[in-house]
C-alpha cells in the first residue's frame, strides 16, 4: 500500500455534527489514524439526522466521517475521562467542539492534557471564539451567515438576503482548523512543542468576505446584493438564454473582445464605455440588458460551444444530478464507492487534493457506532476482556 503524508499521526476527535468532523476526515483522507469518540448509545447528533438513510447510516453522518474509528466513552464519569486522557497522553492531535469552558470542567481542557502530553496539538472549534464578549453564546452556520455578513451581499439585488445553500461556515472552519494543525505539527518537528488552536465560525466566515471587505474598508460604502453579478467584475453574472441560464465569467477585456464577436456584437467592443473592466462596471446598467437581448436568441448548448471555441469562460447552471455525471467531476475521483458489510455500496465525495507520492484515499467507510471501542483501548491502552466488559457494564464505553 502507498504510504500516505499522515500515516504516523494520530487523532482524537472529540467533535461532532460538521466542522470538526469535517477538519477531522480531511486529516483521515490523508491517512492520519482519527478515533472518533462518541457518546455511548447516543453518538455523534447526526447519526439520526435523516432521512435520507443509506443501511443504518444518515446521509449526514456519511457525508464527513470516512475513514475514521468509532469509540465510545461517557465523559460524564471519572473513568470515561481517564480513557480520554490516556488516549490524549498516546495521540498527536486532539480536536474538540464543545463550548467555551466545558472541557475546563471535564478536566480535558489544553492546559490539563498538556501536561501528559507536551506535544499534543489540541484544537477547539467554537462559534465565537475563547475570548471576546460573545464567546460563552452558541454558534451555528446559519446564524454565523447572519452575524458575519455574508447574507447581506447573497441574493437578488432588491430581493431578500439568502444563505448559502450548503453550511459553507461550518466547512470552512473545518478547512481552517485542517491547515492551522497540519501548520502546528510543522512547527513541532522543528521545535517538539505542541500548541493550542482557536479556531472561530464567526472569524471564519468573516476572513472569506475578502474582496468584499476590502472594497469596503476602500470605499466606507456598505457592500450591496447584486444577485448573481460581480461587484467589481463586468460582465460576470448569469444570463438567461433560449432555454435555460447559462453563467459567464468575463475577467479581462480580451475575453470581452472575442465575446462580442462571437455573439454577433462587435459594435459593443467600439462603444469605448466597454473597452476597459473599469468602463464596464460603471456602465454595468447599459451593457447587461444589451447582452441579455442576445443571449435569448439561442439555446444554452449552442452558445456554449461557441463560447469554449473561444475560449471565454462560461457554464451552463448545472443541477446537482448533472454535476455528477459529468465527465470531468468523474475523471477526478469526486465521485467514489466504498463498500460497508451493513449498508452495501456507499457512494461518497472524493478527496480534493491530488498527491503524486501520498495520494488522499478513502480506506474504509464510515464507520458504525462504538464499532473500535476494544480493538482501540487494547492496542492503545492495553485493556484486558474482562476489563472491558466491566467498563461496559458501568455505562463508561
């Protein structure tokens, strides 16, 4: 088998629902050991977030949980958080998202399993952070969306404002702890000190306003909704053809030179209100209803194998089924199958990153409640049967 970038580190995942499990998986794909802790007979929330089911699974578990282990032990008694810090004491990394201070009166906070484990890499996802007048309130991605502004700038321009149609906070706070440890554990080969990561939904979703922050902080104007257009980009929205919507992304005026030529326009590249992205913008309102004229004329498939003859980047609006099937989501391995011996076939997302000497797999699917619990507490901890079946009994695992 190839050996994988992470296959020597290990981590004990204290997360649940999406941003920490999804932080987790990518470090797993990589091929780091996650031992995913559950509550016994409960486990993660999403576990029954469903329908949809496939076999005993929830889509939503299925979604960010491959390539782990699933131990179970209740950390609301003494001997459930001993397991947990013997295992923080044998493990690289451990990620949590509970909130602010209930680690502290577990006993399982940073400056407590630091001291077992001097290395350990110990990350906290939280909704506002371990500081900060907000921290003690609970954080979810749809709120996040309306608290960190990116409502304010998603729908249509004299519509409501929209959320993101997947919980893009919660993934990109997975993203953001995902580099910050693989950043920490850089820094502890050169040095041997572990660290403790911070890592917000509110910051997080207010770093990826980019663009949109900095023409405020630019101008002191409040950024506005313009539906599908760009703030600062001409023209670079959808328009509606024939028969459906096709978007287009103009991004430099030569790309606008060929597009009115294919679209039969020349005189629009001649009218020198168009000849420049600056020109554009400002005369955004006399240029798109032009081009929305044309573009009605024909089908989407006739315009868009003109437009990738001339190489000017556009899309059809692709559904989710199309997204699929289509050729080239299929030859990147977006789209995998795993098979588990309770629920058949699995179909999953593929990893993102392509690795020419440790490449990213899914080993083995999600895995079923509590399924590692004494394959792990033996290889790790050493436990005996006997031992096991007491902590059973007493509800500890």
């Amino acid at each position: 088998m190839t050996p994988q970038a992470l296959s020597d580190i290990r981590v004990l995942d204290l997360s649940r629902i999406l941003a920490g499990p999804y932080a987790t998986m990518l470090l797993a794909d990589m091929g780091a050991e996650v031992i995913k802790v559950e509550q016994p007979d409960v486990g993660d929330g999403t576990r029954h977030w469903g329908p949809p089911w496939v076999g005993p699974f929830s889509a939503y578990f299925l979604s960010v949980n491959r390539n782990k282990r699933s131990i179970t032990v209740n950390l609301k008694t003494d001997e459930g958080r001993e397991i947990i810090k013997s295992l923080a004491a044998k493990s690289d990394i451990l990620v949590e998202n509970f909130k602010v201070g209930a680690m502290k009166r577990l006993g399982l906070d940073y400056e407590t399993l630091s001291k077992l484990n001097p290395s350990l890499i110990y990350c906290s996802i939280t909704g506002y952070g371990q500081n900060g007048p907000y921290k003690d309130r609970p954080g979810y991605d749809f709120m996040i969306q309306a608290h960190g502004g990116i409502m304010s700038i998603t729908g249509p321009e004299d519509g409501p404002p929209y959320k993101v149609g997947v919980a893009v906070v919660d993934v990109t706070a997975g993203l953001f702890a995902a580099n910050a440890i693989l950043a920490a554990l850089h820094h502890r080969q050169r040095t041997g000190q572990g660290q403790y990561i911070d890592v917000a939904l509110l910051d997080s979703q207010v770093a990826w306003l980019v663009n949109v922050a900095q023409n405020y902080f630019a101008t002191g104007q409040p950024p506005k909704r313009y539906g599908n257009a760009h703030p600062n980009i001409v023209p670079y929205e959808t328009f509606e053809t024939a028969d459906g919507f096709l978007a287009l992304a103009v991004g430099a005026d030569n790309q606008f030179m060929r597009l009115c030529h294919v679209i039969g326009r020349p005189d629009l590249w001649e009218d020198e209100r168009f000849q420049t992205n600056a020109g554009r913008v400002t005369h955004r309102h006399a240029l798109i209803p032009e081009l929305q004229r044309v573009f009605r004329s024909r089908p989407t498939d006739a315009w868009m194998q003109d437009l990738i003859e001339a190489k000017i980047p556009a899309s059809p609006i692709n559904d989710i089924p199309t997204v699929f099937a289509d050729p080239q989501v299929r030859h990147r391995r977006m789209v995998q199958t795993i098979h588990h011996p309770d629920a058949g076939e699995i179909i999953l997302l593929g990893p993102v990153p392509k690795f020419s000497l440790t490449p990213a797999e899914i080993r083995t699917p999600p895995p079923l409640l509590g399924v590692d619990t004494d394959e792990v507490l033996k290889r790790l901890l050493g436990m005996d049967d006997k031992t096991l079946t007491e902590l059973r009994t007493n509800g500890i695992i």
